[in-house]
C-alpha cells in the first residue's frame, strides 16, 4: 500500500477508537439517537479512509504501471471498486 501510512494508520486507530467507544455505548444501553450519530461518524470516517487508499492507488499503481495493460488494468480494477462503493 501506497497510501500515506501514518496517516491512514492514525485513522484507522481513531476509528477503532470510536468502535470501542460505540460498543460500550451499547453495552450501557445509550440513546438509540446517540449511539447512531457514533456509527455515522465512524462511517465517514472510514470512507475517508478508503479515500485516501484509493487516491493512493491511482497515484501510485496507476502511474507507476510498466505498461500501458498493467495500466489499464489497475483502472479497471479501481473502476470495479468504485462500483461496488456506488451500491
């Protein structure tokens, strides 16, 4: 992975934060309203996250394909991601 590590490390660490933080939520039997506001939050989160791996991808995989059919296929392959993003 190309993807600024440390940053998408930290991240991910914060989101797993939140996760915990969500479960205990539960566990104490929070406000429905309150628990979900966390699980969107992470949500965003998470997509920002997958953002960040994928800009990572076309600036790394893509640009850095041998040839211009590993370069195609690198974008089908994010294409085929994006797709499933869009569902």
């Amino acid at each position: 992975m190309q993807a600024e590590k440390t940053k998408v490390d930290r991240l991910l660490k914060t989101a797993r934060g939140q996760l915990d933080g969500i479960l205990r939520m539960v566990e104490e039997d929070r406000y429905c309203l309150d628990i979900s506001q966390q699980l969107m939050a992470t949500e965003a989160m998470l997509k920002r996250i997958n953002k960040e791996i994928l800009a990572a991808h076309l600036k790394h995989c893509v640009e850095h394909a041998e040839t211009p059919a590993q370069r195609e296929e690198k974008i089908d392959e994010l294409v085929g991601m994006l797709d499933k993003l869009m569902k």
